[in-house]
C-alpha cells in the first residue's frame, strides 16, 4: 500500500505526456481532429494549461499536407477559452506594475474598440483574447512553470526530429512555395519562426545547465534549429534568433563578471565566423536577399515588408492619437474575414502587418502604443528584479520576431505561443512574495 500511490502517479504522468504527441498524430486521419481536441481538453483539465494551449496552436498551424485540421479555425476556440477559464487567477498579482500595465493596455484596447474601430465585433473580440491571455498567464497560480519547461525542452528535439523528414517529401516539407521549408506547419515563415522560439529557449537553457537534456543532444538539437530556420528561408526568424543569442550571452556575462574574458573570446569567434560568411557564402547571400535586386540587408527589408510599413503610417498620420482601430486591416474594403456558422457573427480577420511597432502606431496611435511599451519594459524590469533573467532573451526573440510580421496580438495562433513561453521564461524562479488582492490576503490569514 505504501508504494501503490507513487506508482500510480508516475504512470499518470506518463500518459499525460503523451497525450500531446497523441493529439498531433490523431489529426493526421480524417476526422481525428476532434480525438485530438479531446486530448487538449484533458491536458487542461489536469493541470497542464500551458501545454493544453500550445497544443491549440501547433494543431491550427499544422501543415495540411499532413494533418486534417481544417475545422480548427473553429475547434481552436474550445481548448482556448477553457484554458483561459482554468488559468483565472481571480485577485492575485504576481506583480503590481506588470500587472497595471498589462491592465492599462486592455483598457485601452477596449476604448479603442468603442471609440474608433471600424469592425467593433472583431476588434472588441481581438482584444478580450489577448488581453485575459497575458493577464492570465502572468498572474495564474495553477501552472507548475518548471515542470512545463522541462517538457518544452523535451519536446522541441522531438517536434524537430518528426519535421525533418518532410526534407525529402517536397509535396509536404515544401507545399506552399517549392522554396522554403514549412516542416509540420503550414507556411515556411510560420516554421522558422518557431525554431527561432525553440532555438532561444533551449540556447539559454543548455547555456546555463538548467535544461533538461543531456549536453550532446541539446547541442545537436540546436544545430538542428538553426539549420531549418535557414531551411525556411525566414530572414526575420534568423534576424531574431540572433538578437536573442546575444541577448543570452551579455546575460550570462552579467550574470558570471569572472569568466568574461572567456566569453568575449567566443563571441568575438562567432561574430568574425559570421562576418567571413556573409561576404563569402553564396547561400547566406540567397537567404537574405531571396532572389532579389537587393544589395543590402536594408534593401532586402525594405524590399519584403517597406510597402506594408508604408501603408500603415500613412493610416497613422491620418489617425495619430488612437488608430484605425484594434485588429483593423490597412485596407478594410479587402479584407478576409471569419464568421462564426450559423449565426453569422465576425470573430476574425486575415492581416499582414510587418514590422509591430509601425502596426501598433497604426491600429492603436500614440496613446495605445506607449501602454504596449510600457509593459514590455515591465516585464523587462520585472524578469530582473525576479532573476528570472530567461524572460530578456525571451522578450529579445519576441520583439523582433515581429519585426517580419506582427503575431504578439495573435491568441489563436503563433502569438498564443510565443506569449506561452515568454511567461514561463519570466515566472520560472519566482517566490511565493507575490502581491494577493484583498480577497485573497483574507482567505489566506482565514486557513
């Protein structure tokens, strides 16, 4: 009887990390979508929320040539909204000052919504996703963040190592454009911005031994990331990889002043390595211009993404103090747009945006994007002043993975997960001194 118990625990938590790779392998037969939807249910039902929501978005990105997912446009919202109903942390704040800034920019979103929105139904249905997203997230209780980071570690080589093969299937690893490497997702942007995520998380990890693979597979595995993200032909994914990278190592400078002689070697070894390879290396020439007339990295920038920036500050100029509108396309006349069946409601809209900050100015004006900024550097602030130093690379990737395509705003797709981790980078060494709502600090002194 004394063993019986711890038995039976472990075996459930095997089960539970299967469920996962169950999911995804479901979707591949038709009609297993919904199996897996049922899995994700499960995973959320037993404490496993962060994993329940990434699960949503590698689910509703998955590659079509591969998975059945075409109804997760519309199953996507039954794992997502349970999740954010189970992560509700009623009063508690896990800090004041993120917590009023995160507040700050819902309450602005909402006044967007009423005030200027052209499409008040989807702007207003954007907005409560994102913001009960982040504040969930940042200040639930229910989430065992080291006990997610563990598995994420464990999941990334697996997720890689099952997209790999799509290599030598071009009618799968390279259906949308015979050019870039889409992997198991649907677009090849899509791919190598996750493999930048995935790639910033295990760095940092395998970097300061808090990983939970053993060193030769972390260092395989991250050889492995970068090789899709160049695979991918996504510019922006290598752009932010980079930022991030260096990020982690002033990081871990600061963190060990002793060894930084060390370090500065190796990073000026790297920074040499790559400057020798930009001005010989033919294929790292293709990748950043992609067969254009560009001559530079800016070229190639303006090239890909100038049109967009252009369009939406001249929407800027036109409404500077509080935008278009939230989730508002540039060009509204020619936007595709959701409904919901049978009821015919809009829930939401296809966008291209580019680089974040010239999207926000646009759909948010000055007033909403000085809130976005400020809370960016509250989570900032707060990953120092809690030593969970993760969340500055983190916040690095996040920032300039937008730069390409804006996602930060994206609850039912790339932006749900990059937010998921972002949040289990920042909370991941936090202590139990975070600040309660009178209703709680009650509860608390009653027991």
């Amino acid at each position: 009887m004394i063993f019986a118990a711890p038995r039976r625990a472990a075996l459930s938590v095997s089960l539970l990390d299967l469920l996962l790779p169950l999911a995804l392998a479901a979707s591949i037969f038709p009609g297993g979508v919904f199996l897996s939807v049922v899995c994700l249910v499960i995973l959320l039902c037993n404490k496993r929320l962060p994993d329940g929501l990434a699960g949503t978005v590698l689910l509703t990105l998955a590659n079509p040539a591969v998975f059945q997912v075409d109804i997760m446009g519309f199953l996507r919202y039954l794992p997502l909204l349970l999740g954010l109903l189970l992560l509700w942390p009623k009063l508690r704040l896990t800090d004041m000052w993120v917590g009023w800034t995160i507040f700050a920019c819902g309450a602005l979103l909402f006044f967007n919504v009423v005030m200027v929105s052209a499409l008040p139904t989807i702007s207003f249905f954007k907005a409560l996703l994102f913001s009960l997203t982040v504040w969930n997230l940042f200040n639930t209780p229910r989430v065992d963040w080291k006990g997610f980071a563990g598995r994420v570690d464990r999941f990334i080589p697996f997720y890689l190592l099952f997209s790999l093969p799509a290599l030598f299937v071009p009618a799968i690893g390279f259906n949308v454009n015979g050019l870039g490497f889409q992997g198991l997702t649907n677009q090849p942007q899509v791919f190598g911005i996750w493999m930048a995520l995935g790639a910033t998380w295990l760095l940092y990890r395998w970097w300061t031994g808090m990983t939970a693979l053993p060193p030769v597979l972390s260092i395989l595995t991250l050889g492995g990331l970068l090789g899709s993200i160049i695979l991918s032909e996504a510019r922006t994914a290598l752009l932010s990889f980079a930022i991030a990278a260096v990020t982690t190592w002033l990081v871990v400078i600061f963190r060990s002043p002793k060894k930084f002689g060390l370090r500065l070697l190796m990073a000026l070894t790297v920074i040499i390595g790559t400057v020798i390879g930009s001005h010989n290396g033919a294929a790292l020439e293709s990748f950043i211009f992609k067969r254009s007339n560009a001559s530079n990295f800016l070229d190639a920038a303006q090239t890909s993404r100038g049109f967009l920036v252009d369009r939406s500050l001249a929407n800027f100029r036109e409404h500077p103090v509080l935008g278009i509108g939230f989730g508002v396309p540039s060009d509204v006349a020619s936007a595709k747009i959701t409904y919901v069946p049978v009821i015919d409601v809009p829930i939401g809209i296809a966008l291209e945006k580019g680089v974040w900050l010239s999207a926000a100015l646009e759909e948010q004006g000055i007033v909403g994007t000085t809130a976005l900024i400020l809370m960016f550097f509250a989570l900032a602030v707060y990953a120092i002043r809690s030593r969970n130093y993760m969340g500055l690379p983190l916040l690095a990737y996040f920032l300039s993975s937008n730069l390409g395509e804006m996602t930060m705003f994206s609850m039912g797709g790339t932006g749900l997960l990059q937010w998921v981790l972002v949040v289990a980078a920042l909370r991941l060494n936090e202590t139990r001194r975070s600040r309660e709502g009178p209703a709680s600090v009650s509860l608390e002194h009653a027991a």
